[in-house]
C-alpha cells in the first residue's frame, strides 16, 4: 500500500516566531511530510511585526536553517477553511502547560465539530515551555528603544528565546 503524505497546517500569530515554535516544528517534521506554516491575519494585539514581515522573517529562517517540507503564508478568516483550501490533513498545535490544555482543547473540538479536521498536539520541550511571543512582545515595548546605541538589559535576554536572525530583525525594528 502506498504510504500516505500527511500535510499539516501550523497556524499561528507568530509574532514573533520563537524558538519554541521551532522546537514544535522540528518534532512536527518527524510525522509529517508537509507543514505549511500559517499565520493569521487577523490583528494580535500590540502588534510588532506586520503578517508580512512575519512571512518574510519565516521564509528567511526555512532558507538559512535549511528546513525542507516546510513553506509559510499568511491566511484571512477561518483556519478550517484555510486547511481546506490547502487540502490539509491535520491542525497542529503546540503544548506548553495544563493551562494550554483547556484552551486548546476547546479549539480543537470545534475545528473537528464545524470541519472534521483533527489537530495533532506537540509538547514542546521543558526549557520553552515559559516562552510566549506574547511575553516577548511586551518586554520589546516596555523596554523602549535603545539608548545612546545601547540595546536595553531585557531585549537583549530575548536572545536566548528567539532565533538569532529575528533577534536582528527586532533589534533593527526598535531603532526605527
Ligand atoms: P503565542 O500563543 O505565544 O502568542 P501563537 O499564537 O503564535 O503564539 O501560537 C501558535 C501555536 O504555537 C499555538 O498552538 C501555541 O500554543 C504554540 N506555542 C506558542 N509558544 C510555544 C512554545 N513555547 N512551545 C510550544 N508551543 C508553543
């Protein structure tokens, strides 16, 4: 019997992407033959990066890390309808904590209530389970810019919760 190509959509609002996402995405790639990364266009608040340069970053990342299956888009509206359209087998989610849990599980049984799609869940692993790109986006506000060229303390520490290219890119955005 041939074997089956199972795509998987990972959507998100990955603002920014960290590397507990990237954690999620490589154990992904161990099941999967294809993920499309997804990032919804409806707005997050305090907003950091436009969806467009989300993709951008994303798309730089997949070329510099050499990650092969894997391709990024931004989508309007409904994930289920978007998985559709990209004719997706299943939703994958990442896992940090039981308070994830709930949250998730709820999605998850209205995606698979109003679309028949099932979400596949990944745990990430212990040392990301605090990171949120919600979390890093406040540190990059309420540190402010940088003072006579000097990068603040905290956005600095964001250097170990963030691939090192949109390290750069955020360190770019908050001198604009
Ligand atoms: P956030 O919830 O951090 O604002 P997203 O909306 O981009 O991020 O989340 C997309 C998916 O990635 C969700 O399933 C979310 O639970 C998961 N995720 C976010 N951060 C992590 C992490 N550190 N480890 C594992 N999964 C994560």
């Amino acid at each position: 019997m041939a074997k089956k190509c199972v795509r998987a959509i990972f959507p998100g609002s990955f603002d920014p992407i960290t590397n507990g996402h990237l954690d999620v995405i490589d154990r992904g790639m161990k099941i999967f033959d294809e993920l499309i990364i997804a990032i919804g266009r409806s707005p997050v608040k305090n907003q950091l990066f436009t969806p467009e340069e989300r993709v951008e970053m994303i798309a730089e990342l997949i070329r510099e890390r050499q990650m092969t299956g894997i391709s990024v888009e931004s989508f309007d509206g409904l994930t289920v309808e978007y998985a559709a359209k990209k004719k997706a087998d299943v939703i994958l989610r990442g896992l940090r904590s039981l308070t994830d849990v709930q949250y998730e599980f709820q999605l998850a049984m209205t995606n698979r209530a109003v679309a028949g799609i099932e979400t596949v869940f990944i745990m990430t692993s212990e040392q990301y389970g605090f990171t949120s790109s919600t979390l890093i986006r406040e540190v990059a506000s309420l540190s402010g810019p940088p003072k006579a060229g000097r990068i603040p303390a905290g956005v600095a520490g964001l250097s170990n919760l963030i691939p090192n290219s949109i390290y750069e890119r955020l360190k770019q955005h908050l001198k604009k």
